[in-house]
C-alpha cells in the first residue's frame, strides 16, 4: 500500500511506501533542473532567462534539502527523472528493485 502526495512529509513526496520507510519522487527534467538532460533547456531567446535560472537553481536547492531531511529521519528515497519514466520496463526494474528490500531497521522520524 502506498499514498500520494503526502503534505506531512518534507517535499510532499509523489509516493510514500510507509510500511517500506521508502518514498519515491517523480521530478520533471526542466522544473528541477535535471543537469545534462536535453528536456533541462531554457530557451535561448527568452528575455526572461535570468528569472528562469534562479528559479530552477532554487528549485534544485530545495529538493536536496527535502531530500536531506527524509534521509535524516529514516526515509529511503528514490528520485525518478521525468526522462527516466519511458521505456516502462526500465521504469519496473527500478522501481521493483528499490521496493524490494526490507524497511530500515531504525525508527522513522514524524514531522509537523
């Protein structure tokens, strides 16, 4: 069993897996700023291509700390690049890999 978009938890995770003490988040290439993928492009001639960079770069600052935080407190976590969902396949194994271990033998912390 697994809930979605869990407010609870740092980052409002897309996946949360409780009994497995593991979450899963599906990251679009261009919104977090998925370095060396050619979905992860601003346009050239975009007069607001400042904007842009800060707002990605905060948004990439942002995930590492989530995803810091849920570490810190027991989670295991597995990020999915929007580019990584096709083909499905590859997207099973890796899910099914990641999901296939025992929960962390440590306490997970609560927040809020």
């Amino acid at each position: 069993a697994f809930r979605c978009n869990a407010p609870d938890l740092p980052g409002s995770p897309d996946l949360v897996f409780d009994a497995l003490g593991s979450i899963v988040f599906v990251h679009g290439c261009f919104w977090h700023l998925h370095r060396g993928c050619p979905r992860m492009r601003i346009p050239h001639n975009s007069e607001r291509r400042g904007y842009w960079y800060e707002k990605l770069a905060r948004n990439a600052l942002r995930d590492d700390r989530v995803e810091a935080e849920l570490r810190e407190a027991g989670w295991r976590v597995l990020i999915i690049w929007e580019c990584e969902t096709t083909p499905r396949e590859r997207l099973r194994r890796t899910l099914a890999e990641f999901l296939d271990v025992a929960p962390p033998p440590r306490r997970r912390r609560r927040f809020r």
